[in-house]
C-alpha cells in the first residue's frame, strides 16, 4: 500500500508498507531547475529561472524568438552550465557534475534541436539509430527492428531508408 503526501520542506514522500513495516521514502521531481541564469557576453538570457517538472508530466515551452527556450532545454540536457543556480535531474545535480557522469543521465533523454535538425548526411533510419549504435552493442538487425518499431510509434512507417 503507498499512501502519498507532501513534507513541511515540500518533498514529496509515500509511506509503503512492506512485511508488516512501514517505511517513507523520498520521492523526487524527474527535472528540478532552481534560479537558473545564463548569460553570453553581456546578454543575459536566463534571469533566475525556477521550474519543476514531475515524473509523468508533459510540459510544453513557448515563446518569442530568443527569449531562451533553447538555452534552457541545453541546461536541462547538461549541454549548458548555469552561471548560478542548480539543475537536478532525477534526484542527480548535474550542474558541476562531470561530463562522462552528465553522459550517463543524458542516455534517458531523447530530444530534437529547432527546425526538426537531423544530420544530412544521414538517412532517417541512420538518424534514429544513431544513439543505440553509438551507446549499446546491438546487432544491425536489432537496432533496425528498433528504429522500425519507434517510427511507426510516431506515425511515419517505412520511411527509414
């Protein structure tokens, strides 16, 4: 049985009860930005930025051009490091954190830079597979049967070649 609820620190805590015992545990937030701010020369982008972003939320960020949608998305995938503030990816601050470590986390994200940017010099199916022949030792029949199955999730079969 989990019973949730919510710690006087704003945590956000279950109760489960296992062999006659309970236990709390400590749930965090899958993407947690705390007064982020980014600056290039002395434009300043990012002024103090807060978000959290629960497990199982879908979030969608609009905006004018340039006013830093990108520039958060890259700080959120580790790309970009915050000129002040943290960002805490599944309970993991990634703001100081090494780059192979920043790798590891970033292995969970799939995203897609503006204007859909694929590599030209790549067909779809090599597009889509690149991650899983870069990052685990598949066969080419496995990464194809993958690529196949993700695009027809998305509704665009057959089109990997």
């Amino acid at each position: 049985m989990v019973k949730p609820g919510t710690l006087a620190s704003d945590l956000h805590w279950s109760t489960i009860t296992f062999h006659f015992r309970q236990y709390r545990i400590i749930l965090h937030a899958m993407i947690e930005i705390t007064g982020i701010k980014k600056s290039f020369r002395e434009k300043e982008i990012l002024r103090g930025v807060n978000l959290t972003i629960e497990t199982g939320t879908t979030l969608v960020i609009i905006g004018r051009s340039g006013c830093g949608k990108s520039v958060l998305l890259k700080h959120i995938i580790g790309l970009l490091r915050p000129d002040e503030g943290s960002v805490v990816i599944d309970g993991n601050d990634i703001t100081h954190m090494r780059e192979k470590d920043i790798f590891l986390i970033r292995k969970d994200f799939g995203f897609l830079f503006q204007g859909a940017a694929l590599f030209d010099s790549m067909n779809v199916e090599q597009n889509v597979g690149l991650a899983l022949r870069e990052n685990y030792s598949m066969t080419s029949g496995e990464i194809d049967k993958i690529v196949a199955e993700k695009l027809d999730l998305v509704g665009l079969p057959n089109i990997q070649k």
